[in-house]
C-alpha cells in the first residue's frame, strides 16, 4: 500500500512541479524550439526533408502526437516535457528498488530526480530528452544485468535511438560504451546470463531500426539529407568543438563537484570489493555495473562540456547518491556514510532547485522580477495561463506583448506564402502557415558558414524550398536582427530583394523580383 501512496505522490508531483515551471517565464530561442516544428508535422512536413535541422526530430513526431491529442496550445506543449519528467521519475524509483533500497529513500531520491531534471527549461528541449533516454538506457542495462529480465535488455536499444534522434550526443559514446559492456559480460559471465536475454537485445535493435525505417519511408524522408545534415554537418562542428574544448580543474571538476562527491561512497565500496580476493559472480557482476555508472556519468560530464549551454545534468546527483546509498547499505553499512550521503541529497536539491527552477537560471532569467510578468493570453489564447517574460524585456514585457500582437496582425493580412525566420517560434502554429521554415532553428551553429563544405548543401536546399513553395517574402522577427546575414551570401547581394522595417522587432524581405 505504501509504494502504491508514493507512485501517486511521485505521478502529481513530477507533473504538477513541471506543469508550473514551464508556465513561468519565457527564452524564445530554447522555450519554443519545439513549438512550430511539432505543428509542421502534425501539417505534413517532415525534418530532412522539409527543413533542414541538425537535432531533435524524435520531438518533433512525439510533440506533433501531443498538438493532435490536446490540440495546439501551451498545456500540451509543456504536458510533453512533464511527461518524460514523470516517466523518469518512475523509472528512478523502480531503479533504486531494484538495486536494493528502502521505498521510502528510493521515494525521496526519485522526488529529488523530478525537481532537477526537466523543470529547469519547462518545455521539450532536445539536451534534456537526448540525456534523459540515455539515462534510462543506463537503468535498462544495470537491471538487465542483475534480474536478467528481458524487457530490459529488449528497452537498452531503443533508449539508446530515442536519445540519438534527440540528439546526436551524448547517446553516440554511451552506445560505444554499453556495447563494449554487454559484449564482456555476454563472454566473461557465459553461466549466468540468459539466451532469451541476448535475443530480446537483437529484437530491441531490430523494432529501433524498424520504427525508425518506417516513418523515413513512409515520409519519404531522403537518405542523403539525413546524413548531410543529422550526421556529417554536425559530426564536422563537432570535431572543432573536442578541439577548442577546456579540460581544466575549473570547467571539468569545480562545477561538477556535488556529483563528484555524490559517488564518493560507490568508488570506496568498489576499492573493498577489487580488495575482496574470493570475488564471487555476484560481486563481479557488482563491479561490471558500477564501472559502467561511473563511466556514464563521466560521458555525462564530457557531454555537458561540449553542449557549451547552461548546466542542465544536476538531476544526476540524486541518481548518483541513490546508486552510492545502495552500496552502502549493501557492503558497508555504516549510518554515518548514508547521513553524509543524505545531507548531500538535501543540500544540492535545494541549491539548484533555486537556481534553475525558481531563479531560472537555465533560461537566462536570474535577475528577473517575475512580478512584472503578463499573461500570455493577451498576444493569443493558446498560450493562456503562461506568465510571459523574457531576458529582452524583462522590465517591460507588456511592450513585448505589443510588438509582437503587431507582427501576428500584419503577417495574418499576408496571404502568400511566406518564411518566417524568429526565435519566436510559433508564428506558423498561430497564423497556419502552409510552408514550413526551410530551417527548424537559425543560430550561427545550425547552419553552415561559407568556411563549411556543407555551405553549399544548405544554399541548394534553401532555395529549393523558396522555389517549391513559391515564397516572395522572408520575414525576421526578434531583436537578433544579425539572421539576415545568412541569407545575404545567395539572396540579398543580389540586389533583386528589398529590406523593410515594419517594427523595431519585425524586418521584411521581398524577394519577389529576385530569380534564385
């Protein structure tokens, strides 16, 4: 009866802490990624093929799903990510009774996991569903291993593609990882693992292949595009960001120091085990596992590192000291180490929650006077109950409000065909704008300089789109202005376009006169 109390508790309160962040305060370049590509493909538009993206199409499909179960609005945007949340937290708790602990402390670490993980931004956002699944992952291998249950075995692969069509990374060096580990396991402990368990790892591997074959058929999603733009555009930034990345005491350790100190326990109860010279199946089984966690969680790091973002791998501490408090009680259980390791779970839990949840810090919010916030409602009732404000306007959100209720008021009066280029992404959802954006995002990383070889796959796929779609005008929304620069190169220096100001948020560019 008392786990069936906590699964309760654990279902609202991963829901509900979400579901209230996500409605509190607004970084329009990561709080709508999701929103108008969700909308595209609920429309028939797919990535690869339609827009050019280099991360996340599994939120794409899963946030369409969600737009056409509880129609095109702010609640179902954000039950998206609550979901996941929940799910996470679910999993944690069945984690942590798996390897060992009370309910009761396998309750509290999952309620820990809930607060840090995805209430930090709110809203789906591909770092956090890509390390997510790769978490989970993690669980499926670890329990796998232990109760030889195959669901778990069948769950390892297809966590591992969910994470890799979230993002590229960190699911890339994870997979490399569990397959070095489930290859020596598979040799090394022949007397202890099941052949249904080896075969429910092949059916795993084969349904994510199968899922994933069906919707690039049945969309007719190109091959090529997928690889020019998912695989070696990216694989090609990523080279220079390993070479530029710093590895110092500063970025690798100081910042990480609580999940650091959160395995402490783990790494003293793997030295009295390596020291145990009657290792028994059981005990090396426990090592295979616990080499496997901490190498995770430093491929965990490492990925933070390269995402050059705030910090959103917080939520590992109290998987961490959940994983440290299991070992504990199991090879040295001595109270005072699980009252360390308790303190650690308070302490950081409240910390961050703080900092990220309520200060928002994630979402470049941590001076802001939430107070001054306005109710979204007033610029469009999908977005009913969201208290809107920015970083830009922070001390005057309502005048953002206005702008941006000018530029839906123009835009709906256009009736061609038309791109709309803005961090504000939701634009096409609102004004059912048939022509997806040829691009899902337009940082300075998601589309190729001139330096890149990829400059000109991007040109080619750019002006393709303008062309099927017959588009005459380009619009800009949003105070980084500079996006025009990506289209000056193959539109604008043609001097065949006109560039004009409707707000001091809103640029307009005719091409009508341009022949791409």
């Amino acid at each position: 009866m008392t786990k069936k109390i906590y699964l309760i508790i654990l279902v609202l309160f991963s829901l509900s802490i979400n579901q209230y962040y996500a409605y509190r305060g607004i970084f329009p370049i990561d709080s709508f990624l999701i929103f108008d590509s969700g909308y595209n493909v609920m429309s028939g538009h797919h990535p690869f093929k339609d827009y050019w993206l280099i991360t996340g199409p599994v939120l794409d499909y899963i946030q369409s799903l969600f737009f056409h179960v509880f129609k095109v609005n702010w609640f179902s945007y954000a039950l998206h990510a609550s979901l996941l949340n929940m799910f996470l937290a679910l999993f944690s708790y069945y984690f942590f009774l798996k390897l060992g602990l009370k309910s009761i402390f396998a309750f509290i670490y999952s309620l820990g996991i809930a607060i840090l993980a995805y209430p930090s931004i709110g809203t789906p956002f591909v770092d956090h569903h890509a390390i997510i699944f790769s978490v989970m992952a993690l669980y499926s291998l670890i329990i796998g291993i232990y109760y030889k249950k195959n669901l778990f075995w069948f769950l390892i692969p297809l966590f591992l593609i969910l994470s890799f069509f979230s993002k590229q990374v960190p699911s890339t060096y994870i997979s490399g990882l569990f397959a070095i580990t489930i290859m020596y396991y598979f040799f090394m402990f022949k007397n202890k693992f099941k052949k249904q368990n080896f075969t429910s790892l092949l059916l795993g591997c084969f349904f994510s292949f199968l899922l994933i074959s069906i919707i690039f058929f049945k969309n007719q999603i190109p091959i090529e595009n997928f690889l020019i733009q998912y695989i070696y555009y990216p694989y090609s930034l990523g080279e220079l960001r390993i070479s530029e990345l710093k590895l110092g005491f500063e970025n690798f350790i100081a910042q990480f120091k609580f999940i650091y100190i959160s395995i402490i326990p783990t790494f003293f109860i793997i030295f009295l085990l390596f020291k145990n010279k009657n290792k028994n199946l059981i005990i090396k089984e426990e090592l295979l596992t616990s080499f496997v966690f901490i190498i995770s969680i430093l491929i965990f790091i490492y990925y933070q590192l390269l995402t050059l973002n705030q910090i959103l791998i917080f939520f590992l501490i109290p998987i961490c000291l959940g994983f440290s408090h299991s070992y504990t009680i199991k090879y040295f259980n001595k109270k005072y180490i699980v009252y360390f390791i308790l303190i650690i779970f308070i302490f950081t839990t409240t910390k961050y929650h703080i900092r990220f949840n309520h200060n928002k810090k994630f979402m470049e919010l941590t001076n802001v006077d939430f107070e001054k916030s306005v109710n979204a409602s007033e610029f469009d009732q999908i977005f009913k109950g969201l208290k809107w404000i920015t970083p830009t306007y922070a001390d005057n959100p309502s005048e953002e409000i206005e702008l941006l209720i000018d530029v839906k008021n123009i835009l709906s009066k256009v009736k061609e065909e038309k791109i709309i280029i803005s961090d504000y992404q939701f634009f096409s959802a609102i004004l059912k704008n048939k022509s997806a954006s040829p691009n899902k995002w337009y940082d300075k990383l998601s589309i190729p300089d001139k330096k890149n070889k990829y400059y000109i796959d991007h040109k080619n796929f750019f002006i393709k789109k303008i062309k099927e779609n017959n588009i005459k005008k380009i619009y800009f929304i949003g105070e980084n202005m500079h996006k025009i620069y990506f289209f000056e190169e193959f539109i604008y220096q043609n001097k065949c376009s006109v560039l004009n100001k409707l707000n001091i948020l809103f640029m307009e560019l005719d091409i009508s006169k341009c022949e791409l």
